[in-house]
C-alpha cells in the first residue's frame, strides 16, 4: 500500500479525534492556555502524551465515561519516545539511516494538531471571552471621565 493511501485514511482517525480534543480545549476555563499547553508539547512525545492522558480524563468525565478521547493503537503512534542523537548515532552505527519512528511519531502529533486547529477554525474559535469584548464597548449616552485624578 502507497503511503500517500494509509495518510489519506489516518487522516479521519486523527480528525475524529481532533474534534473530541477540540471539545475539551473550547469548554475549558482557560481555552488559550489550553491550546498553547498542547501547540507547545508537540515537540515532546512525554509531554505530548501526558497532557493527552489529562484531556482523556476530562473527555471521560464530560462524556459520564460513554466515550474514551484516544484509542490505544494511536496513543502508541504519537507517544513514540524520541531518540538522542548521540546515543542513536552511536547504537546503530554513522552509516545508518535516521530512525523512521521518530519521525513519524513526531509528524503524527503535529498532524493530531493541524487537524485541532482545522475543528477549532470551523467551530468559529473565539481566543477571549466574547462577554468581554460586547461588555467594552461603549453605550451611546455614556460620558467618558478624562480628568488625571478621576474626579470630574
């Protein structure tokens, strides 16, 4: 099987579970923090993986545990350790290839976050809160207080 014909099937698998961890990550308090927590693990199988056990324990609890955020088949793929260069390179010897994991593990959890990023934009993602911004707005008949020491 070509691999461009495996990626385009992944490619439901990673959405399906994309839009479960874009579900966690909009009704969380802080969703910005949220989202940056899992943008920045990216490079880090470790931390990628255990923020995913932390989303997987609220996607339990928010589902009453009828649903599970990740099966374990691509919890395996995207938790791949990543290897050092100076003991890979010294294990398998100067004239070996790349490890083929590594880089497939870390593509993997970068796709897992392309496709977050492609259900958060056609959920309409709001960064703040839009209360916030409605609340700032200045009503028509409101007189604005310019003085320097606030009386006036």
């Amino acid at each position: 099987m070509a691999l461009t014909v495996w990626q385009d099937q992944d490619v439901d698998q990673f959405r399906e579970v994309a839009s479960r961890l874009a579900s966690v990550i909009q009704s969380s308090v802080d969703r910005s923090g949220a989202l940056s927590q899992l943008t920045e693990a990216v490079e880090s199988g470790d931390a990628f993986t255990d923020l995913l056990i932390e989303f997987a324990g609220r996607w339990f609890h928010e589902t009453g545990g009828q649903s599970v955020l990740i099966g374990p088949e691509l919890f395996w793929l995207l938790s791949e350790p990543s290897l050092r260069k100076g003991i890979s390179n010294a294990v398998r010897g100067p004239e070996t290839a790349p490890d083929l994991e590594y880089s497939v593990s870390r593509r993997s959890r970068k796709l897992l976050l392309i496709c977050v990023f492609e259900t958060l934009a056609q959920n309409q993602w709001l960064a703040g809160n839009i209360s916030e911004h409605i609340n700032m707005s200045v009503t028509p008949n409101a007189t604005i207080n310019t003085s320097m020491n606030g009386v006036g």
